[in-house]
C-alpha cells in the first residue's frame, strides 16, 4: 500500500467526521498525538511507540484530506530523491 491509497483509505473511514471537527480541532488532534509518540519514545516502550507514531501518522492523512493535501505528492515534490536544501544524497547540509 502507498501513500496515497492509506490516504483515501483514512477519508473513507473519517473524513466525514473530521469536515464537521475542521482543520483547526484536526490539527490539534494531530499534534497530541505527537505528544504520545513523544511519551512512548521517553518511557522506552516500543509496543506504545509502534501504535502512537501510527496514530500521528493517521492523524496527519486526516488533516491533509480536510485541508486538500495530498500528502504522497506533496512529499514527492519536495523531497524527490536528494535533500531539498542541497541537493545531495546523502545530505550535505550543515549539522543543525
């Protein structure tokens, strides 16, 4: 499965409830889940961690369906196969 079929995938499951939620309770949804992916990772519990970084992932295809992102392409297009900043593979960039 790509992208792009778990993307549609999750619109048909919520994307009716979350139009009535809207962008704004979505992304906040999406964020929490960040927080418990965070929480998993600092209580070394890759069983949790397994489930909430799929939450953050499903999370974040909602909020693309209910703004009209699609996710696959966006990533596509930015990243192609070089890093989008130097354009090297592997990246070249400055250690931040």
């Amino acid at each position: 499965m790509d992208l792009r079929e778990l993307q549609k995938i999750m619109a048909e499951i919520y994307l009716e409830r979350d139009l009535k939620r809207g962008a704004e309770k979505t992304l906040l949804w999406m964020l929490s889940e960040a927080g418990e992916v965070a929480d998993a990772f600092l209580k070394n519990s890759m069983e949790d961690l397994k489930k909430e970084v799929a939450d953050l992932l499903a999370w974040l295809l909602s909020f693309c369906n209910v703004v009209g992102i699609d996710l696959e392409e966006a990533v596509i297009s930015k990243y192609d196969s070089n890093c989008p900043e130097c354009r090297q593979k592997p990246c070249r960039c400055p250690q931040k």
